[in-house]
C-alpha cells in the first residue's frame, strides 16, 4: 500500500512509529486525549503531579489558512488540555494560519492574526493554563514567524520569533528570551532553529529548564530527513540537561498534507518519554519533575576549563532573561 503516490510503504511508516503510542478522539466537536504508556526500555517511572512537577503538553494537530477557523480549534484543544490538568500546553508552528505559504502572505491581515491572538489568551485566563502558541505578527510592516508565550491567567510574557528561516515570508528575529512559564524559566525555538544548539545551549546557561520546540517540519514524502528530524531534538535536550518538549503538525493520511507528526515530551538525560504518531490529532502529556532537569552539561559547557568557556559564558550575556 501506498500514500497518495508517495511510494511511502504502509511497512516503512510502521517501522517508523506510525503507529500511535496511546489515542486521541473527537467528541461533538471538542478534543480529548487518552494519555499514553512511556516506551519500555526508559527507566522512568510515571511522575505524579504534585510539588515540583508540572504538567505539560504538546498538541499535534492540523490547522488551516483561515485563521478564524484555526482558532477556534486552537481554543478546543486547550479546554481539553485545562480539563487534562495541563499546565503548559505548546501548539505547532504558525499554527494559526496552519503554516501557509507563497501568495497568502500578500493579502494575509494582521488584525485577523491579533483576534486569534486575543481569544486564545481569554482562553488562557478562563482556563488558567499557560500557552505558547505558533503565531505571526507585523512589526513596521515587517512579518515574524513567532511564538506568543502566554503564562497561566493570560498573562503575556512576550514573543520569540523564528532566528534561522526556511521559508521566504518573515523575516529572523533577533532576541533571544527566557520567559517563566508555569513558574519555570523556559526557552524557545521554532523549526529549523533546532539545527543551531547554541539557540538552546546559550539559554540554558542562562538558566532555562524547559526548551518549547515549536515546528511544521517537512512531510513524510522526505523520507530521507525524518532520522534527523528525530535526532535533533533529542540531542537539544540531553546535551543540556533540560526537557524539551515539542509539537510538530501531523501528516493527513490521504494527502500528506502537512508535516509528519511525531511530537513528543524528551528527558534530560535523551530519553523520549512519550510521542505521537505520524498522522493523529492529540495531546502528547506528561508529568515532568522539575529537579531531572538539572543543566548539569550546559553548566559545565560554560564551567569547565576549557577554551569555549569564556565564549559561552559570553554568548549567554546575548540572551534576554525576563522575571
């Protein structure tokens, strides 16, 4: 069996995980997670949320070019993480516009992207549960590929848009912030910033213990990127000592429209706790305790005598730290 002409074998994506790891169903047009067993050969024991953990979330879901549209699903899944007991949910790249490209961009209006904007922050406060959210914003006509950090009751803690692009329409960003989210010094990246580890190594010198990796990476007719795709991440995570947690959009099954899903919650020390299959819409959860994630290894990266020591611990003085 084949995938829309793609010459993508039903053994190939198996092979590849694309099988779920745990569910997710609609229901009367809202979302609902069923949360998923750890993979077998970590030595992890389920976290039980209480003090010092926090429990977060990573939505794999498709999105549209109608931001209006975009939304509203955006908004369903955060009631259903709220319901979830999540306290950080992260939302895949440009997801309000569903990732769009070429000519929507010379007729796309900011004041659609701010609306967005304003209802998913009401749903923040109503549902007291943070967000970081796969947005855009125009800035003296200048277009970014950004994430809006929102903090638990709505409270905006700012934006970080994308620093190494892949895509013609935005312009890079040039800030470098760690936000508390959740009452955890966090950082950003979107998409093919997780092919720079200085985006992730320098805030986490800086303190960050949560990186949010917010992507739409490229679809599963790549068939020769998706071993990296998996790796990077990854190693963002155990060559730091921090989580990193990351929403990636899903593939749809018949057109490959999209990306190719495979969002997933990593442990500092490289192990990937849970993940989402190639084609599902869901929430990826979990129960990170806060003490694993040490820095241990971007602490010595800036410590240990070595001759980058002076350069790290310079470069981390380029990153906005934000209380």
């Amino acid at each position: 069996m084949s995938y829309a002409g793609s010459k993508i074998s039903r053994r190939k994506l198996m092979a590849r995980g694309a099988l779920a790891v745990g569910t997710s169903v609609m229901v009367a047009g809202s979302a609902r997670s069923t949360s998923a067993a750890g993979v077998s050969f970590t030595k992890h024991q389920a976290v039980e949320k209480g003090p010092g953990c926090l429990r977060v979330a990573a939505c794999q879901i498709l999105t549209y070019p109608d931001v209006a549209k975009s939304t509203e699903k955006v908004v369903g899944w955060i009631e259903a993480a709220a319901k979830d007991n999540v306290d950080v949910i992260l939302f895949p790249e440009a997801c309000l516009c569903g990732y769009a490209g070429g000519d929507y961009w010379k007729t796309a209006r900011p004041e659609d992207f701010k609306k967005g904007e304003r209802l998913v922050v009401e749903a923040s406060k109503h549902f007291n549960i943070a967000v970081v959210l796969g947005s855009v914003h125009w800035d003296s006509e200048k277009i970014y590929n950004d994430l809006l950090v929102i903090d638990k009751g709505g409270k905006v803690r700012g934006r970080y848009s994308k620093s190494h692009l892949a895509e013609s329409w935005p312009v890079p960003g040039r800030v470098l912030p760690v936000y508390n989210v959740a009452g955890v010094k966090s950082c950003f990246i979107i998409c093919h910033d997780v092919r720079y580890p200085e985006l992730v190594r320098l805030p986490a010198v800086a303190g960050a213990q949560i990186c949010y990796f917010s992507s739409h990476e490229s679809g599963l007719s790549r068939e020769d990127k998706l071993s990296a795709y998996r790796a990077m991440p990854i190693a963002r995570a155990t060559e730091n000592s921090i989580f990193c947690i990351m929403a990636n959009a899903p593939a749809e099954a018949k057109t490959l429209r999209g990306s190719h899903g495979n969002s997933k919650i990593i442990h500092p020390d490289g192990n990937v706790l849970f993940e989402a299959g190639y084609f599902e819409e869901r929430l990826v959860t979990a129960n990170i305790r806060l003490s694993d994630a040490s820095r241990s290894i971007a602490r010595r990266a800036a410590n240990d005598e070595t001759i980058l020591k002076e350069w790290l611990k310079s470069g981390a003085k380029l990153v906005s730290v934000h209380d």
